[in-house]
C-alpha cells in the first residue's frame, strides 16, 4: 500500500483548530471516511473537550510542554501511520519541533482574519517542509461562514469555532470534500487491510457491532446503558480483537469480558497490539505515569497524569501502579491512550466494581465491570472528586 496522507492543520493559538479537527473528524465518519485525529502537541484536548461543560475542560486541561522526546516519539507515530491522519502540531511550534512537518503530506491554514503575520509565517513553514497547501482560511468567532472562489487552494472564512460548537455552512463543507478526496482509501480497502493482519478469529467490528445493537444516540456516539447488551451478546472468556472507534469505557469492559484470553486492541499508530502488562506496588516518584488517589468509604477513584504527556506502548510494560483495597469499588480518571485503559481494567479486575470517569458526564463514571448485583455494566455512578477539588490543584496534577 502506498503512503498515506497526513493533513497538518496550521495557524496560530485560539485559531479554532481543535473545534475544527473534532468538527472535520465527526464530517469525515459519517460519510464513512477512514481517518485519525493525532493532536501532536500535549495540551490534553480530544473529542471530549468539545463535548464536555466548558468550564469543566478549561480545568482539566493540561497545557504542556512539547520535549524533544514527545516530538521523537510522534514523528515515528505519524511515519508508521496506519490510517490517513488530520495532525494538529499546536500553534506555537519551535524550529526542532516543526519536524512533525516533515512526515506530513499536506496541510491547512486556519488563521484568524486581519492576523497576516501569522499567516505568512505559517505559510513559510509549509512551503519550507514541501506540503501541499489544500486550503488557506480564515477564522473569524463573530462572523460569517463564507466560501470564496479559488483554484487548487480553498479560500473562504469558518465562522464560530469555538469549544462546544461544530463547524458547518459552505466553506466547512467544501473542506470536507476536498478532506475526502485527499483520503481517498475506501473504507473497505482499509478495513479489509487491517482485518487481515489481526492476530485472532474474532474480531469484534466497532461500527457493526453498534448498528446491530442499536447502541448510538443521535450523535453518533455510544450509549452507556448499552453496555450489559454489548457484553451479554458477545463470548466470554474467548480471545478477542477490538477494530474501530469507540470509547475508553467500551475498551476497558471488552478487555475484562475477554479474561482470562487475551484481547488485541487495533491502535491506529501501532497495528494490532496486546495490552502492556503492569504491576501492582508503589508507584515511583519519577514513574512516568504519575497518581493520585481520593478516597471515600465506596469508592477509591484513582487519577491518573501521563509526565511529559506522553507514555510509549514499548515502555509501558512493567509500568506500576497503585495496590488499591480490594473491598470497594473504583474509578479510573486520565487522558490516557486506549491500550493502557485495556491494560487498567485488567489489572483492577479483583473488585466489586470498576467505573471509568467520564468529563462529558459532570462527575460522573461509567460501570464497566461488576460483581456486585446492585450495579450493571453501563451504570452511571457519582465520582469522588468534584469540580472543586481539581481547582485547586496544580496543572500537573490535572488529570
């Protein structure tokens, strides 16, 4: 298979950047175009901080520093891409760290009206790393969507990116067009490419499986309380492969429905993969998955912070985490990657009930494994840690 294109999405900081990757993103899937959103740079956003009460994310949000050994780790990723890739670099990168540039193919300028410094500065660093400028837009939050008349390069304005929102109007449209043409891989070719590769007989399909068990709401996105469905209709203790989008909560309680059989997870950097290993004890102060426990008479919620923003899979066998009591439920909190959620639930299985914390929800987690007859995979339950308790924390101890 040839090399797969990689759209770097440039412009300076409050550009709308992130609302536009989410906004492109939820575009691009449904109209069944196999992509990834790798945000390149460690200031903790995902789909959720578009999704969640805004004043929520402006405290869980980690604003980092992008190291020389982050940029390593995601030039390698981006390199062995194994879907088409939107890459969001943040919008003050160095000189070093523009070597995330160098593994792109194309990019995007979203740059806010009137800032024609900043403009053709990022119109230096495409033409300096040799990309192919798709589209060069506007950003303008009090105006209006506007699509202008070009050649080879979209032009226009996208108005109203801000966090909470979803991009839409003429201009938005046409950019996912010319997305669409640019990952021009069929979604089956795909499919058919990275099915072929897994390690096991049973490959649970994401998207097949949702629409078989009507597990989506109206966006698109996957219920909780369909969860004990999903689990009763699939085997237990039977090897098992997980391809597609879905949500940390649906990983982690597939990976504990699997056990004592190994899970293999397709991870869009990686290719098919095992979850790491990890080992109960005292974490260390320099571990570089850092912890911090709050403990209430039900529950132990256990938050977790990646150092430096980033934990490789080859390094992340071995890895310790806390011993926790085994006489009361849990709940995970992170911005973690997928693999080490599976990796967590596996490792916490020995407990009445294991709940992933969920921001879109306010505080509350999701139920995603259980031996307590009160509480069903897919229960909404109360978090330990409130709003108020993550203020007054430092940005490092932010999960």
């Amino acid at each position: 298979m040839s090399i797969l294109p990689a759209i770097l999405i440039g412009g300076p900081p409050h550009a709308g950047k992130s609302v536009l990757a989410y906004s492109l993103s939820r575009a691009l899937r449904s109209r069944h175009v196999p992509h990834y959103v790798l945000r390149a740079y460690p200031d903790g956003e995902g789909d959720w901080a578009n999704q969640a009460e805004q004043i929520l994310v402006r405290a869980i949000r980690l604003k980092g520093y992008g190291s020389r050994e982050w940029v390593a780790q995601i030039c390698r990723d981006i390199a062995q891409r194994h879907l088409p890739l939107i890459v969001d670099p943040g919008g003050n990168p160095t000189a070093w760290q523009e070597a995330i540039f160098e593994q792109c193919t194309h990019a995007l300028l979203l740059i806010p009206r009137s800032a024609d410094a900043a403009r053709e500065t990022w119109r230096t660093r495409i033409k300096r790393h040799g990309l192919s400028l798709i589209a060069d837009l506007d950003s303008d939050l009090a105006g209006s969507d506007q699509l202008d008349a070009g050649d080879l390069i979209l032009r226009g304005t996208l108005a109203g990116l801000e966090r909470g929102r979803t991009a839409s109007g003429a201009c938005f449209e046409a950019l996912v067009h010319r997305i669409a043409q640019v990952f021009q891989y069929s979604e089956t070719e795909l499919r058919a490419h990275h099915l072929g590769l897994a390690p096991v007989e049973l490959v649970v399909e994401l998207e097949r499986l949702g629409r078989t068990l009507d597990t989506f709401d109206t966006d698109g996105n996957w219920i909780p309380a369909s969860l004990e469905r999903v689990l009763d209709y699939l085997p237990t203790a039977t090897p098992l492969g997980v391809y597609g989008r879905g949500p940390n909560w649906l990983y982690a309680a597939l990976a504990a429905t699997a056990q004592p059989a190994p899970l293999y997870q397709f991870d869009a950097r990686l290719g098919w993969i095992a979850p790491p290993k990890l080992n109960n004890g005292t974490v260390p102060a320099d571990s570089s998955l850092q912890v911090t426990l709050h403990e209430t008479p039900d529950q132990t919620r256990v938050e977790f912070v990646v150092r430096d923003a980033y934990l490789d899979y080859t390094e992340a066998n071995g890895l310790t985490v806390p011993l926790l009591p085994r006489d009361k439920g849990i709940v995970l909190s992170g911005k973690l990657p997928l693999w080490l959620w599976t990796a967590l639930a596996l490792t916490y299985l020995e407990t009445p009930w294991l709940a992933i914390y969920q921001p879109q929800l306010g505080e509350q987690a999701i139920v995603v494994q259980s031996a307590a007859g009160s509480l069903t995979p897919g229960a909404l339950i109360a978090s330990s840690a409130t709003l108020a308790d993550r203020k007054q924390k430092t940005p490092a101890e932010i999960s």
